[in-house]
C-alpha cells in the first residue's frame, strides 16, 4: 500500500472524505505544489515533523513560513522540540518527506497549526505522497487534524 492508499484508509477511519488530486511530477515543496496548483503558496498547508518528548510533533503551516522552534515551539510546547530524521518522520507518521499530511497518522502525534492559515478560504495539504494533494478549508483542517492553533512562524 503506498502512502496516499494508507492515507486514504485513514481518513476513511475518521469519516473524512478527501477530494485529492494527483500530480506525476510531484509536489515536493510547497512551491512545487502552488506552481501545479496555480495558487500562491501561502495557501499550502506543509505539514513539519519535529522531535518531541513524548512522540512527534507535526506543525502544519502555510507554505509562505518557516517554524520558529526555539522560542515559538518552545512556548507552545513547554520544550523545543528536535529536528527529526527522514526514518524519524516515517516510524512516527507512517509517512515520508514530502508527503506527510495534516492528519492521518499511523500513531499518535501532536499537531499544531500556524494561525496565518486562518486567513484563508481554502489550503492545500499533501495527501500521503509526494504526488497528492487535497483542498481543505482552514476551519475544516482545524477540526479534523485535532490541532492547537498558534503562532509558529519565524
């Protein structure tokens, strides 16, 4: 079963259902994304894999961002998590680089979510693979991926 087939029985589990598009080239960046999308890539929803203490941590942010671990993680967190390993990230998600989504994951994560996507109708997530995306609404994307809303971003 490939990621997106794994993601896709996952989301079946929490009666999500997805309208995910695919893409042979690949989305590995968010600009990747946004360049096939057509869409400025403040709308992807990169989902960022950390080290924590008690399982990983994945912050979904928008594209146009970068995490602030130190200080910001840090605050949220009460730790500054790890940076994680490409291993790290699929034992802990069931997902690798690239394609990790928002919500899904074969264990037990903790999410938190950069309150700039707020500011937006509709994101796009990776969908289990490099090469799949999904639209989603913020609120929706909130809700469905459990997250803690906060700012991350540098």
């Amino acid at each position: 079963m490939d990621g997106h087939e794994l993601w896709l029985s996952q989301c079946a589990k929490m009666n999500f259902i997805p309208s995910p598009r695919m893409y042979e080239e690949g989305t590995r960046t968010s600009q990747e994304a946004a360049d096939q999308l057509g869409c400025e890539v403040a709308h992807i929803a990169k989902s960022i894999v950390f080290e924590g203490i008690h399982g990983a941590v994945v912050v979904i942010t928008s594209g146009s961002n970068r995490v602030e671990r130190k200080r910001k993680l840090k605050k949220i967190l009460g730790f500054k998590p790890g940076m994680a390993s490409p291993e790290y990230v699929l034992n802990s998600t069931g997902f690798e680089i690239g394609g990790v989504p928002p919500f899904g994951h074969t264990h037990p994560v903790t999410v938190l979510m950069d309150e700039d996507l707020m500011g937006y109708d509709l994101v796009w997530g990776a969908a289990g693979t490099s090469q799949t995306v999904f639209p989603i609404s913020p609120v929706e994307l909130k809700k469905v991926s459990g997250a803690l809303l906060g700012d991350v971003k540098q």
